[in-house]
C-alpha cells in the first residue's frame, strides 16, 4: 500500500505518494513545473535543468528528486523563474534555431517555454554553431542545429534487433546525438514516428511527413505549454 505524504509548494498544501518526484507529485496537484529532458516512462536525466526549484531553501531538480514529508518547495518565485529563462536562453543560443522554418513550430516545447518566460531578446550572444544534418536514415533525419541534447532518444526503448538506434557521441560542447546507420535502416514506421514525437524539438523528424499538422491546430496554438496541468488545479 503507498503511503501518502503532505507538502508544500509556493505555499500550497500538496498530497502525494511517497517516492513520487516533485514533477509528478506537482502534477498530481495542479502545479506545472516545466522541463524538457523528462518524458512520462524514461528514467530521470536531469539534464536540461529547466525544472529547477528550491527543496527547503536548496536548489534541486524537480524530475529526479522525490518528495518526503513536510518539504517546502518554491517553483513559481522570480529567482527560480529567471533561472529557468536564463537556461532556456542557453538552450537557444547555443543551437541554431529558427522557427518560422521548422516543422515542429507551434507543436515545440522550447519554444513554447519560450513564449512562457517572454523571451524576447537572449542575454547571451548567439554562438552559431555548425552542426550537420543526418538524413542517412530511410525514414528519419536529425537535424542537430535543433537538438538540445535532452537524450530522451538515447534513454528511450527505441530499438532494432535488442540495440538502441540513438547513442550520445563526443564530449563538452562537441557533444551530439548520433543515430546508427545500420539500425536505422531497419527502423519500422511505428518506430520513426514514436521517435519523432518523443523529442521535445524539431531534431528528430520522419521523413515525407513534415508540416502535416496546420497552423492553427498545433500543440500550442491554442493554449500555452502547462495550461493542461494548472487548468485541473
């Protein structure tokens, strides 16, 4: 049987199961902490940093932690949110995106973060790096001037023949995902759409089935990123 605990967040009495982390656990309370690396079914990575908030005075981050009995938590305060919209901008900056070409504009979480945290000009200098686009694949392509390194593909069950298609290669700011050839080559087209939609970003896209959704009916045209989760508060 779960043992339920109780908490506080920005002063809110919470109820959750204990070893829920604080992003579910917020969840279940009508409280929208964002981030992009954690996906509902894959192992926490922390590795986008977006979720960051403060567990009795200490800064965490909110996908990999737990909640325990009588924790204080602040997630909606202006340091935490100007350290969020700092990330966000890094994230920004440091690939090359611009969204009125990509796919997934409208239906992209950091860019609908973006918008959130009314990002209008970064505070850091662009760093235009060059990075390549792999369309070796039959039927997926990864556009890594768009990848924000969550490595959702990498922790995901996308596999061929027991092995996992996406793989992290290089180190330090050289660091990108790369796709195995040999396995994508066999990638079934269940798969390539189940890689699509796990990316937060336009970086992982199926071929032949770009733009399908209109502007207009895309993932944030109607409301903004969180509103699914605050609206059941």
């Amino acid at each position: 049987m779960s043992e339920q605990i109780t908490f506080t967040i920005d002063g809110k009495q919470c109820t959750a199961e204990k070893g829920d982390t604080i992003v579910a656990a917020a969840k279940k309370n009508g409280v929208y902490i964002p981030t992009l690396c954690d996906f509902e079914g894959l192992k926490p990575a922390a590795t986008c940093r977006v979720c960051t908030v403060k567990v009795n005075g200490a800064p965490t981050t909110a996908c990999s932690a737990t909640v325990s009995q009588g924790v204080e938590i602040e997630s909606n305060t202006e340091e935490i949110t100007n350290i969020r919209k700092a990330v966000v901008e890094m994230m920004f900056v440091e690939g090359n995106h611009f969204c009125p070409a990509c796919e997934k504009s409208g239906s992209c979480d950091l860019q609908a973060l973006c918008y959130k945290y009314q990002m209008m000009v970064p505070r850091y200098d662009f760093t235009f790096p060059r990075k390549e686009l792999d369309a070796t694949s039959p039927k997926l392509l990864i556009e890594k001037n768009r990848c924000i390194l969550c490595k959702r593909c990498v922790r995901s069950s996308i596999t061929t023949n027991g092995k996992s298609l996406f793989a992290v290669a290089k180190r330090g700011n050289k660091t990108v995902i790369q796709m195995d050839k040999t396995l994508a080559a066999d990638l079934s087209e269940e798969q390539a759409k189940e890689a699509m939609e796990l990316c937060p970003v336009g970086a992982i896209l199926k071929k032949e089935t770009g733009f399908v959704t209109p502007i207009g009916q895309r993932k944030y045209d109607a409301a903004p990123i969180g509103s699914d989760i605050e609206s059941n508060a």
